[in-house]
C-alpha cells in the first residue's frame, strides 16, 4: 500500500473516531483540576471561597464540553448530566475523608491526612475511582474509564469505574491491585499490594453478569492474594494471607492462608563447587 493511500485511510478512521470520543488530554486536566478544587493541599491551591465558586463553575462548563462528542449514548441533556454529577460530589467528598481517616489510623507510617492525600497513591486511586462511580452509574461511557486509567497510569492501581465500593476503603502501597468491575467492597476494607479481584473467565458474552468477588465488611487482603468469580464471597471481619488463590466462598471470620516451604542451604559451603563448575 502507497503510502498516500496508507495516510488518507488513517485520517479517514480517525476522523470517524474522534467524532465520538472526547479529548484524553482535557478528560485528564479536568480531573487534575477537580482533585486541585477538592485536595488544594496537593498543589498549594489558595483560593477565597468567591474564587472557588467561579472555579466550580468554570469546571462545569469545561465538563459539559467533555460530554458533547457523547451525546449519541445518552438522552438527558448535558447540563442535566452536568448537574445530576455535581450533586454527587459532596458525597464523594465526605467518602474521601473517611478514605483518609482509615489510611491514617491504621497505616503506622501516616502522620497526618495532609501526608495521605498529598503522598499516597492508594488514596488517590480511590480518589480518582470515587469521582469515576458516579458517571459509570448515570451510564456515561469513556470518560469514566479515562478517570481510572489515568489514575492507573500514576498509581499502578487499577479500580474499574464500575465497582462498588463502602466507606473507610484502605490500601496500602497499591501497587499491582486490579479491581473488577463488578466486584462489590464492603466497608472498612484493606488491601494490599498485588492483590487481584477478577474474573473467572474473560468471555464477551459473559459481560452482563457479575463476574467478580464480593468482599464484606471488615475484610483484610493480603499482598499477593487472587480472589476470582462472580459467586466468590469473602464473608466479614475475615483476614485472607498473601498469595492465597481463592475461588470459592469463605465463611465470616476465616482466616485463610497459604502453607509453603522454604528451605535454607549454606552458600560458603558449596562456594568452590560452583567456582569449580565447568559447562
């Protein structure tokens, strides 16, 4: 293929995708901006609260402009959307608090909630997954993922959009955590690095359904641990080890765990062995 035909198909994909699609790099400033208004401290942000109401809405506006590529998906109009969206961000806000109070109590290397919300990528993966979970409900596609991967992209923390989360959700360090989008998270939650709430089976036809793990309340997820299926319950105040594979229900108050053995050889002793070892 000429190169000129090869260009001229590329331009004529992208111009019938980015009707439809909105801009990433606006999605990513008006989160970026939306954290800013919520969290000043993690920019030094110094505003009167004259200032913060223009800001408000200014952010509106530059929202509505974020869902107009959309329209085709929903009926309400956007500033119903816009609306319907920013009513529910004081309940995120107070979720966010409660977020930070757990991080705080129960991470002995916390100091204040300033550390946590300036310094902890857990926090701002949860951050960032509750202001995507009220979009996901009202049905608005793309952006709500964008929220999640561009927190995934900072925090190596992946949430979908799509899961249910309680109050006083805790992770920490984060690193290497998927979330699926049916999963459902009690309250009063933690988990740790590397942890895996997925899906049994990745089949298309099976998107419809619940595919991932419900975890109670008072539940601890230790680093590593893979919790798989749609009817995998993990009843409350449970504590699951690290590196545990879990694909059937547990009981409230189990305590599972995996049992491996390690075992210890002097390395002085065969040092001029595997000096001596020859291929």
């Amino acid at each position: 293929m000429k190169a000129e035909v090869f260009l001229n198909h590329i331009y004529n994909n992208n111009l019938e995708m980015s009707r439809n699609v909105p801009n990433k790099s606006q999605v990513n400033d008006f989160i970026n901006q939306l954290t800013n208004l919520l969290f000043p401290v993690c920019n030094n942000f110094d505003m009167n609260p004259e200032e913060m109401f223009a800001y408000w809405n200014k952010l509106k506006i530059d929202f509505k402009k974020l869902l107009i590529p959309l329209k085709s998906f929903y009926s309400n109009s956007e500033d119903e959307i816009t609306e319907l969206y920013f009513a529910e961000i004081t309940s995120v806000y107070s979720e966010l608090l409660l977020d930070a109070k757990s991080i705080l109590e129960f991470d002995p290397a916390a100091h204040s909630i300033e550390e946590v919300v300036l310094a902890y990528p857990g926090f701002y993966a949860i951050m960032i997954y509750r202001l995507s979970h009220p979009l996901y409900k009202l049905k608005i596609p793309i952006i709500p993922r964008l929220f999640s991967e561009h927190a995934h992209s900072i925090t190596g923390i992946d949430i979908n959009p799509g899961a249910k989360i309680g109050n006083s959700f805790f992770i920490d360090h984060g690193t290497g955590i998927v979330i699926g989008e049916t999963t459902v998270i009690g309250n009063n939650v933690k988990i740790y690095q590397g942890v895996t709430l997925g899906a049994l089976n990745v089949r298309k036809e099976d998107a419809k359904t619940k595919r991932h793990p419900s975890i109670e309340d008072n539940v601890i997820i230790y680093s590593g641990a893979t919790i798989l299926g749609g009817n995998t319950i993990v009843g409350h105040d449970s504590i699951i080890g690290g590196n545990v594979w879990l694909t059937s229900s547990i009981d409230p108050y189990s305590v599972v765990y995996h049992k491996s053995e390690v075992h210890f050889r002097n390395w002085a002793k065969r040092e001029k062995e595997l000096i001596d070892f020859t291929i």
